[in-house]
C-alpha cells in the first residue's frame, strides 16, 4: 500500500519534468534556425580570427603564418594607450549607462502597462528611435554626425547659451554630460521597455487582487510582486543592454579595431588580439551578470 502510495506522489512530479522536457526541445528547436546559420556562418571566422591573433602573417597569397605567441595581446595591454584609453572609456560609459537604461525602461513599462487613453501611441514614441535607428538610410546618416548635430540642437534648446553663460563652463559642461546621457538613455530605451512589457503582462493578476485584499499599497505590490517577477526579463535586459552598448556602431573601440585592420599598415593579428581582449572582457561581464541574478530568478521559479 505504501509503495501505491509513493507512486502516486511521483506521478505529478514526473509530469512537471516531461513537460519540462517537452518546453526545453522546443526551445532548443526554436533556436536551431540560428545555430545552423552560425556554425556554418561564423565557426570558421572565428577559429581564423582566433588563430591570427597569436600569429603574424608572412604571406597572404597562400596564408603563411608565423606563432607568435601572446605578443600581440602583449603589446595591445601594455604598449597600446590608445587601444587601452578606448578600452577604459567603453567600460565607464557602459557602467554608467546600462544601469539607468534599465531603471528608466523598466519606470516606463510600468506605466505604459497600466490603463489609459492613448497608451498605444506612447508606446510607438519609445519604440519609435528602434525603427529609425535601424535602417540603413539613418545608419548613413548617423555615421555622417547628423545625430551629434541633433542632440546639439536639443542641447541648444533645453540649455540656451545665455543661460551657459551665467551657469561658469563647469557647471556647463556637468549639465551637457547629463544631457548627453539622457539622449543616449532614450535612444536605447525602446527595445527594453518592450521586453519589460512582456514580463509585466506576464505577471498573474490574481497576486495582485491577494494582494489588495491584504491592504498592500502600491509600493510594496511593486517591490514584492512585480519586481520579483520579473527577474527573468531583467537578466535579459541588462545582458542585451551591455551587449548593444559595447556592439554601438558609435563605439569608438570598434572604429579603432577597424581602422587597425582596413587602414594604414593593415594590421589584421593585432586588430584580432585587440578584438578578442575585447570579447573575453563582454564574456567575463555577462558571467558576473549572470551569477549576481541567478539566485533571484532561482527564487522565483522555486516560488
């Protein structure tokens, strides 16, 4: 009887991990698309790349190589400042900006998802930059600075000169610093305040009405409900926001790297050295990222 009894507690256990399963394969089939086109894509390019950087090239008609060894990582972390000052300036703008990226899209997504007349069309106002900024024509155009000299109209009109003049040029240049992250901020907000959307419409109603009934104000429903909730989406977020900061076609590390290979002497293993510095350096962040939000999301799926 008692063995009856241990297989029927079994069975809805057993179940939740068939389902579990069956939701990972599809999972797995939904990205397959993707990994076919990469490992018939880009496996190749990066083993060269790879392999280029710990090498010189000493004929490129048939592609006769040299090992070298750490040489050029070597020269790119002790001997470049350049690459080392772009390098140091990609970090200090990402940490500034991912941080208020997230906070301000997850504030907008959580009025845009509440009830109110014309919550359509402000929706389309923050994701609007997404849509312009990812065509090829506005890609041209921000390449030849018509986005500098946009945001310095915007500069013009929320700080006039007359007013610059009064405020001394470091107060000035502290109020352009500002709005310049304001700029960037919401250019870059479309896409996270979407997925924050989702999250949030994810979130069961009924805690919410368990939660009235227990005289819970608004505040503590954010902290304790739908912060909590959507742990997932934030992990997504701020690993989609540290990857689209450091892969910005205004990225001035980037430019470097390509100027290093396409340009001048055509330095093809040091720009591949300088390249994969970089990527182990997004590799290491986005693990931290992930170790700091697993036990939250852990929490919430044990919930």
């Amino acid at each position: 009887m008692a063995k009856k009894l241990d297989i029927n507690a079994a069975a809805p256990k057993q179940k939740f991990w068939n389902l579990k399963r069956k939701e990972n394969m599809n999972g797995y089939l939904f990205i397959l698309p993707w990994l076919l086109g990469a490992a018939m894509l880009f496996i190749f390019p990066i083993y060269r790349s790879l392999e280029m950087s710990f090498s010189n090239i000493i004929n490129y008609t048939d592609y006769t190589i040299e090992f070298v060894g750490l040489t050029h990582y070597k020269t790119a972390l002790t001997g470049d400042t350049e690459y080392l000052n772009s390098l140091f300036n990609n970090i200090k703008n990402m940490l500034q900006t991912v941080p208020f990226v997230n906070v301000f899209s997850l504030l907008i997504a959580v009025m845009l998802n509440r009830k109110f007349k014309g919550r359509t069309l402000f929706r389309a106002i923050f994701f609007l930059p997404v849509i312009l900024g990812s065509g090829f024509a506005m890609g041209q155009l921000m390449n030849q600075g018509v986005d500098k000299e946009a945001m310095e109209t915007v500069k013009e009109v929320l700080l006039p000169r007359q007013v610059a003049i009064y405020l001394g040029e470091e107060l000035t240049n502290a109020i352009s610093v500002f709005l310049n992250l304001i700029s960037t901020i919401m250019w870059k907000c479309g896409v996270p305040i979407v997925i924050y959307l989702a999250g949030l419409q994810g979130v069961p109603s009924s805690l919410y009405e368990a939660a009235r009934v227990d005289a819970a104000t608004e505040w503590e429903m954010f902290w304790l409900i739908t912060l909590p909730m959507i742990t997932p989406m934030m992990l997504l977020n701020m690993v989609f926001t540290v990857v689209d900061s450091f892969t910005d076609s205004q990225n001035w590390l980037l430019r470097l790297i390509e100027r290093t290979s396409f340009s001048g002497d055509y330095e093809y293993e040091y720009a591949a050295a300088m390249a994969w510095i970089f990527f182990v350096w997004i590799i290491v962040l986005v693990a931290v990222i992930f170790l700091v939000m697993r036990p939250f999301i852990n929490k919430v799926k044990d919930n």
